[in-house]
C-alpha cells in the first residue's frame, strides 16, 4: 500500500501544470461570476447554478480531452517506456493510479467550485437554496461522469494509435462517428424513400451513442434547464448510461492497457484490427456521402444505376487514399487488393440494407393501427414551430379517421406534383411507436387543407392560445406594427380578452389565411418567466376587436388611416448565379403626393405581419418604407410593408 502511494505522489509530479490550470479555471468562473452585478435581461436567475450550466460543461469537455491524452505521456518515448514498466509494479497498478489521480484531481476542484459558485448565487439572490441544491449536487455527479467518459475515450484513442495526429483522428471519430454514420443513414433513406421525415429509432441512438450529445442530454444543456427546473426523472436515463459506458471505458482501458506491446510496431495504430476497423468505418462513411451527393446532383428521386455508380468509382478512390494514410506511404495507394474485394462486398450489403430498411419506413400504416395524428404544413408560418407542433398535437377520434383519408387523397398522387407544398405528419401508433411521413401537396390541392385546419385538435396543437387556461401572472400588450401598448387590465378582464381571442381563433378558416394578411398581434407575456404566448390578429376576429376596442385600442386602424409623411418605394432584381443568387436595388422612388400616398397606402401590409407569404403571395421584389406620424402626431416613424401580387 506505501508503494503505491509512492507510485500515485510520482504519478501528480507530472502532472503540476494540468493542476494548476483546473484550479485557475474553475475559480476564474467564480470570481467572474461574484463581481457580476446584473443578470442580461430575459435570462434566468438560477440558470448560472444548473446542472446544464455551460461553462462547467465546457470544462469537462476540454479537461476530460486533456487528462485522457496525458495519463500515459511515458508511452511516447520508447525510454520512458522501459522506464515506467520496470517499476515493481504491474500495468493495471500502473493504469488504476494514473486513473484515481485524474479523477481526483478535476472532481475535487469541480465540486469545490459548483459549491463556492451556489454559496455565492444564494447570497447575491440569484436562486433559492431549496429550489437548486439538487441540481447543484447532480451537476457535480453528470460534469465528473461526462470527465471521465470523455476521458476514457482520448486514453482509448491514445492507447490504440501511436502517433500523435493519428490519436487526434482516431479521438475525432469517436466523438463525430457515431453523429455523422446516423446523419448518413437519415440522407440515405430520404434518398430512397421521398417520404421519409424521421425515424424514432435513429433519433434515439443519436441521443444515446454521440458522446457530446449524450452528455449535453445527462447534463440538460440543450435543454436550457436552470436550477430550479431541472428535473431528474427526465435526464435519468442518460445519466445511466453515462455511468455505465464509463465503467465499460474503465475495464476496455485496462485491458488494453495490459496488452498493448511496450515497443512501438511498424504501424500507425497499436494493433492490427484497429487497422482494420478505422478502414471499414472511413470506407462505409466516405462512400455512403459520395452515393448520397449523386443522388443529390441528379434530384430525380432514388437511382438504383447511381448507387452502382458511386459504389464502383467510389470504393477504388476511397481505398487507395486510406491505404495511404494507414500505412502513411504513398506508394501503398494500390496495395491491399483483398481488402477492395471485401470493401466493394461491405457496401454491397449496406446499400441492400438501407433498400430493405427504406422499404419498410415507406409503407404507410394501416387506420386500424393508429392512435393519433398530427400534421404540419411549414407553409403556414403563423403556426407554431413544426417539432413543437409536431409533439403537441393530437387529432383522434373521427377527425383522425377525415385527416388519414384525406393524406391519402391529396398526397397520393404518383407524379411529380406542380407548385408542391411539404406537409409533415407524424402517426401514433397504439404500439406505442410513431412514424414520421414528409409529403408533396400539390399546390392545386391547398385548398383542401381547410379538412385538417377546421378539426379542434390540430388548432389545438399549432395555436399554443388555445392550450391557455388563465393568465393570472401574464399581462397583455398589442401591437399593429405601427404602434404597440401594454394593456392595463385586471385578471378578469385579461380572462374575457383571451376567452374571445381562443372562440374567435376555433372560428378562424383556412381560406381566411390564405387570402387575408394579420392586421396585428397580441402577446401574453408571462411575469413569472412561464414563456410568453403570441397570436395574431385577423380582419375577421369580431369578438377580440370589440374587446380590445374598449380599452382604448383602434385594433382595426390601417396604414392609410395614419398621417404619412411620404412612401419610399425599393425595387430589387435578382440575378441567379451559378453558386448563389444576387439580390441587388434596382430603382428607388419617394411618393409624397398625399393623393398616390393615399392609393398606395391601401393595399400595403406591415412586412412583419407578412408571415404567410406563401399562401396570400406578396411581392417580395418589391419594398415600401412608409413614413408616418403616430397617433399622437409627434413623432415620425417608419415601416416597412409589401404589397400584394
């Protein structure tokens, strides 16, 4: 037992620096943080004590790297390897002591410093003992999970390759592998199958074996979590396996750690099937992106000739240039001719794979199989966000029966549709499952859409007004685009408002939008950080204009009811390039007459109220700066609208 404190006190002499730089970093965050006075406007207080806080994740990042890739430096010199293995002590004594000190020395220093940063946040009023202890403790447990994972895989990287820049690459295709092989399948299968949106299964193994992400999931980073609100039951599962790939890292690490010859091989890389496996990965991701960009190029749907085509030029290319890097010898480009038989074999059975695969993603489940339905079509941008929609919404019962029939009618033609438009439907399955679908809407078949538009579950799920219950901590601001108020109203007068906006947005059709453009916007915004709440208002929402006209608002005021000044008119052409289009002005006029102000201020729309341009066409070639006094008469402000085709 002395010896081996011995072996982990010589083990920290190498390792000062590395030390000091943890210790320098971490306090550099709460000495920061302690001389901050203010918190930037519209963040979260007790997000700086998060689990998902951003710096400290950062730094189990950049730490796990470095640690992992300095536990073993005597194996870079052939000396100092000799050295270090005639010590009187075994590798896995060598190994577990190079561990425990790296552990130690980022998870003592991480803890210190989370602790000091909490104790500072609560004393400047930030956050809440109560409310973010728990996440401070689990912010410690994930951030040295994430060190060690991240440390486990550069040592790995480090043990397996034997030069410098092959351990780089080799810990860059841990890292970005996994990621870039699921981004590749999802190309593949929406190459093959023009209907294909997403999968489940795919998205789950992104989230489970891309390192960053996993670790960005046990954390709660993209979550944008704070202290108060992260929830443990939702990051559990990651944080599982965090713990468990760790501790495979741990065992995989010493055992190759006890195998790995002292002497440096012939070779870049330690062992031969490492070799081999770094051949096989590169080979099936080169030419998987040199089979997607052929289908790309052509975008005439799947071709099984162009699969073949990128296969038999691809694989030779990609061959030769990974001999060349393996062996690090140029004049290996046309050895290894076994390995091209076996390459050419390998993709031949992966592209069939991903045929087999597409043509399953491509059938369409059966009526008797569903649960629920929700659908999205982008080109309705008054809507809410297509994933937010998508996990929202809930059309059942007899309206999920008139929404599958009527897919089936506008989506089912076989040609090539004119003037598409892309609708999004997912379908709940009473598996449990969900399948993702993407459509071509003919343009001819739009009108159509008011079948789904008019059923209480997909406005339900797109108008996130609707989902409202009270607005106890909320207060009310309207705004025209020209002028905007803050609305003084008690909590039942905000109750009646919103009541008549949700009865008058169930009202709404689809026809409405598309030929009508908002003349407004009313915001519920939360006084309780709870997420604000917008929608905008139509010519036809009789009951929310009458409510709103008896606080003194003129919802119904338009452009041309304004005393303006003078109208600029931009003209723009556009020129297609052979990479990029140029958008350039053309011509510009200043309209002051008060009669063509007139004329003209009639059929402009605020830009920002444009957001269904697609639908009710507006001239985007074409842009008005209008001039104007507000209601007041003071002041001069301006706008910008478009008009319509």
């Amino acid at each position: 037992m002395q010896r081996f404190i011995g072996l982990l006190k010589e083990d920290l002499k190498n390792k000062l620096g590395m030390i000091v730089i943890i210790w320098y970093v971490l306090g550099m965050f709460c000495l920061l943080f302690s001389i901050k006075r203010t918190i930037p406007a519209g963040e979260v207080r007790s997000l700086y004590v998060g689990a998902g806080n951003t710096s400290f994740f950062v730094s189990a990042v950049v730490f796990g790297i470095l640690m992992g890739a300095v536990s073993f430096h005597f194996l870079c010199s052939e000396p100092k390897t000799d050295l270090y293995f005639g010590l009187p002590f075994t590798r896995r004594q060598l190994y577990v002591a190079g561990y425990l000190n790296n552990f130690f020395l980022f998870a003592v220093p991480l803890s210190l410093c989370r602790i000091l940063f909490f104790g500072i946040s609560v004393s400047m009023g930030y956050c809440q003992y109560e409310d973010s202890v728990r996440s401070v403790g689990m912010g410690c447990l994930v951030l040295i999970l994430g060190f060690l994972f991240l440390m486990g895989l550069a040592m790995l990287a480090f043990l397996l390759a034997q030069n410098t820049g092959y351990r780089i690459g080799l810990l860059v295709l841990f890292l970005m592998g996994p990621g870039v092989g699921i981004g590749l399948a999802e190309r593949m299968l929406g190459d093959m199958v023009p209907s294909f949106y997403r999968s489940d299964l795919l998205e789950t193994l992104k989230e489970y074996l891309s390192p960053l992400v996993l670790l960005a999931k046990a954390a709660g980073v993209k979550e944008y979590v704070d202290g108060s609100g992260w929830i443990l039951e939702e990051h559990l599962p990651y944080i599982l396996v965090l713990a468990f790939v760790c501790v495979l890292l741990f065992f995989v690490n010493l055992f190759v750690f006890d195998i790995r010859p002292a002497e440096r091989g012939s070779g870049m890389f330690t062992f031969r099937w490492v070799a081999y496996l770094v051949r096989y990965i590169c080979m099936g991701f080169a030419v998987l992106w040199f089979v997607d960009g052929l289908q790309s190029f052509a975008s005439g749907g799947f071709s099984a000739g162009l699969a073949v085509v990128g296969v038999m030029f691809g694989v030779p290319v990609v061959h030769g240039l990974l001999n060349m890097v393996i062996a690090f010898d140029a004049r290996k480009f046309i050895s290894a001719r076994w390995h091209l038989l076996a390459e050419f074999l390998v993709m031949a059975v992966v592209i069939i794979a991903f045929s087999i695969l597409g043509h399953r993603e491509a059938g369409v489940p059966d009526k008797e199989d569903m649960k629920a339905a929700a659908v999205v079509l982008p080109a309705l941008a008054s809507g809410c966000d297509s994933e937010q929609t998508l996990s929202q919404m809930r059309i059942e019962g007899d309206g999920l029966s008139a929404v599958y029939d009527w897919i089936r009618e506008a989506c089912g033609e076989k040609s090539k549709a004119e003037n598409p438009y892309e609708l999004i439907v997912k379908y709940e399955l009473k598996n449990g499952r969900s399948r993702y679908y993407k459509y071509q809407l003919p343009g001819y078949m739009l009108v159509s859409f008011d079948e789904v538009y008019r059923q209480e579950g997909y406005k339900q799920g797109i108008y996130e007004a609707l989902r409202m219950d009270n607005l106890r901590y909320y207060e009310v601001h309207w705004t025209n685009g020209m002028e905007e108020y803050t609305l003084d109203l008690d909590e039942q007068e905000r109750q009646a408002l919103l009541e008549a906006y949700q009865e008058d947005l169930m009202k709404l059709s689809f026809a409405e939008i598309r030929q009508r453009t908002p003349i407004g916007q009313i915001v519920f915004a939360s006084t309780k950080d709870q997420g604000d709440v917008s929608g905008y208002l139509y010519p036809g929402f009789a009951k929310t204009l009458t409510e709103l006209s008896q606080y003194g608002i003129h919802a119904k005021k338009k452009i041309g009811d304004y005393e303006i000044v003078k109208i600029v008119t931009d003209r723009y052409l556009f020129q297609n390039g052979l990479l990029y289009n140029v958008r350039y002005l053309a011509a510009q006029d200043t309209v002051t007459d008060p009669q063509k102000i007139a004329e003209l201020s009639a059929d402009l729309y605020v830009e920002e109220f444009c957001v269904d341009r697609q639908l009710n066409l507006k001239d985007e070639n074409t842009e008005y700066t209008v001039y104007y006094r507000d209601s007041e008469g003071q002041t001069v402000r301006s706008v910008k609208c478009w008009k319509d085709l």
